[in-house]
C-alpha cells in the first residue's frame, strides 16, 4: 500500500511538471522579477528548495539563471540558501521513496551490501569530491539518500564547496551576456576544468590498471 502511495506520488508531481513547464521560461522568470522585486527572491528560493521533486529544473542551470537575474552578490546568496534547503530535501526524499526497497535489495546481494558499508565509512569524501567535480548536484543527493551515508556527513560535504561553486555558476551568468570579457571567459574555464576532472581521473585510472 505504501508503495503504491508513492507511485502516485511521483507520478502526480511528474504530471504537473510536465504540464508546468512550458512556462518556465527565462522570458517568463524575468517578467516575474521585474513585477515582483520584493518577493521574487523569495520565491527562487523556494523554488531552489523544491527543486529535487521537480524533475525539469536542473540545478546548474538555475544557478546561472539567478546571476542573470539578480547579479552574482545576490544570485550567490539566493542560491546558496535555496541549495542548502534543497539538499535536505534531495536525501530525505530519495531515502523516503527507495531506501526501503534498496535495503531488501542489500539483503540478497552481497556485492551492493559491501558498496552500502563502503558509503557508510567513505561517503563523506565520495560526496565531496563529486561535489567538487560538479556532478548533477541533486542525482548526488538521491544517490546519498538511497546509500548508507549518514546525514550529518552528507551534508557537511555538501555545505563545503556550495558557496564558491554557487558563486562560480551564477557570476558566469551575471557575465552571459559579455563573452568576451575576462570574467566570462575565467569562469567559463573553469567551468570547464572542473567538468574535465572526472573524466582525467577515471582515464588516468584505467591506465594504471590495463
């Protein structure tokens, strides 16, 4: 029973989104700025918060979204409290929806029963590191969620690089408009650099190991 609560949980917030979307457009979020100064910061934020059960809005591109609309100060701040709140909301909404069903999975798999007790001792540095490395900021989230990494460690992993990396993503959107000026062009960069990372590493692995 508590399964099926869940599909047609999901499957309603699915629909609404889908049926939401189209009008989640830059042209329509500026037009809502504009006519809502004060309470539009607000709203980001929430926005910010709910995200991990809006499938559509991806966090990266929101980010660069808030320095477009409210500078790379500002962005920075709304971003950063909005990511904090919806971090708590990623883990706890993937461990609500399949934490059960992954530990029946754990019980009759020896091999994810080991990768489970690895997250548990070595999640925190996992977290960082693809925090860091700027994978999609709430999949990270879900994975911690259905993983045996605690909260406290998760979260302080995440916390750590939320405020450079919100302000590295939302000056290059106070900046989209300028390509060619120096900012644009750093932060895009590194951007870039930090993308690469991963694929360096694992490249750099798989040749050490044949």
């Amino acid at each position: 029973m508590v399964t099926i609560i869940k599909i047609i949980i999901v499957t309603v917030i699915t629909v609404v989104c889908l049926m939401y979307y189209p009008y989640f457009t830059p042209e329509n979020i500026s037009a809502f700025i504009e006519d809502n100064q004060v309470t539009a910061p607000v709203v980001f934020i929430i926005i910010c918060t709910v995200r991990p059960v809006l499938f559509f809005l991806p966090s990266m591109g929101l980010t660069i979204v808030a320095g477009v609309l409210f500078g790379a100060v500002w962005g920075t701040a709304y971003v950063a409290i909005g990511g904090a709140f919806s971090t708590i909301v990623g883990y706890y909404f993937a461990k609500w929806m399949g934490r059960d069903a992954l530990r029946k999975m754990l019980q009759s798999s020896k091999r994810l029963g080991q990768l489970d007790e690895w997250s548990q001792y070595y999640g925190k540095n996992a977290i960082l590191s693809m925090r860091l490395f700027n994978l999609p900021w709430d999949m990270v989230s879900y994975w911690a969620g259905l993983t045996g990494i605690r909260f406290k460690d998760f979260y302080l992993a995440s916390m750590m690089p939320l405020l450079p990396i919100s302000f590295l993503y939302t000056y290059f959107g106070s900046r989209v408009f300028e390509p060619t000026s120096t900012g644009f062009i750093v932060s895009l960069l590194i951007m870039f650099i930090l993308g690469m990372i991963p694929i360096i590493k694992w490249r750099m692995k798989k040749r050490a190991y044949g």
